[in-house]
C-alpha cells in the first residue's frame, strides 16, 4: 500500500512546487512590465521626486536624498531629460547628479531648471549664486519662487531681507516672509 501512496504524493509536490515557481517569476514579471511602463519621466519621478518640491508628480511617494537610487534614478532622468524633460526633470536630474557627486554637472542643469521656472530649483540655485558672490540675482530668484509658493525660497528670501543680502536689509520684511514661510501663506 505504501508503494501505491508515495507516487502521488510526489507528484502533487512536484505539481505544487511547479505551480509556487510559475507564480514567483509571474509575480516579477509583472513588476517588471509594470515599471516598463512607465516612461523614462515617470521614472524619473519615482526615483527622485524631493518632499519639498510642490510640482513634484504625486502620483509616486517623495524620495529623501538619501534614499535615491543612483544608479535607476540617474539612468531614468537622464533618458527623460535627453527627451526634452521639462524644468521638474531638469530639477530631479540635477538633484540626482548631485546625490552622485557630480557637483558641476548638477550646478548647470539646476541653474537650467531654475531658468526654466521651477521654483524650488530657483531657491537651490539662488543659494548658489550667492556663494559665488551673486547677491542680487539671488534674491530675484527667491522673489519669482516665493511668489509661486515655495516656502525654501520664501525661508530664503526672509534671510537675504534680514541680512541684506542682494537687497537692503528690511527687519519688518523679514519677520513677513518667515512668519509666511513658518506658517505656509505664500500665495
């Protein structure tokens, strides 16, 4: 009797084990024609969308600079911003090459996204020209951003106010625009 019991019972463990493997690789054949369809922005997006940034795409959860993939996020940013990647792309890409140590490469392609209106990359860029010693160009990047509602740039501008950086210093403009900053009334 034992004889007649062991065949079947191998076989449905063998059918068993077959079926729990062709499920595993259908599993991860999904996730991967699931991320195949996003597009290389869309990518992007996931891979290196900034908490702070308020045109960041929301559709996909924020990614703390620590948290970047270099190698996925460089890769998805890249192909979308050599597509014609708008100023968002050109602001994920600049904070992912930054993440990877190419300090230069970031510095151009976030001074791009700050020509080209995103407003977070206007607040980071503006920090930037300050530190080369252009205050007053600055200070019109905080201004343009923090009237779209960013409140780096509106921290920023509440700064350059306090200690007349690229402006005269202004007390009560200052204590304005850290109160709006504090409090998120920026438009």
């Amino acid at each position: 009797m034992d004889s007649h019991i062991k065949p079947p019972i191998r076989i449905a463990s063998a059918s068993l084990l077959a079926a729990a493997m062709l499920l595993s690789f259908a599993t991860i054949a999904a996730r991967s024609a699931s991320a195949a369809e996003l597009s290389a922005a869309e990518q992007c997006d996931r891979e290196a969308g900034s908490d702070l940034d308020l045109e960041r795409n929301r559709a996909f959860p924020a990614v703390a600079t620590h948290d970047i993939r270099i190698g996925v996020a460089l890769s998805a940013c890249r192909e979308a911003y050599n597509q014609n990647g708008g100023a968002r792309t050109q602001f994920q890409l600049a904070r992912v090459l930054d993440r990877a140590g190419e300090k230069l490469k970031s510095l151009r392609v976030l001074g791009e996204a700050a020509q080209n209106g995103h407003a977070l990359a206007m607040a980071m860029y503006g920090t930037r020209l300050v530190e080369r010693g252009e205050a007053e160009a600055a200070f019109d990047l905080y201004q343009r951003a923090a009237a779209a509602g960013n409140v780096v740039a509106a921290h920023n501008l509440a700064a350059a106010y306090r200690d007349g950086v690229g402006t005269r210093a202004d007390g009560a403009l200052a204590a304005q625009w850290f109160e709006r900053a504090q409090t998120n009334e920026l438009q």
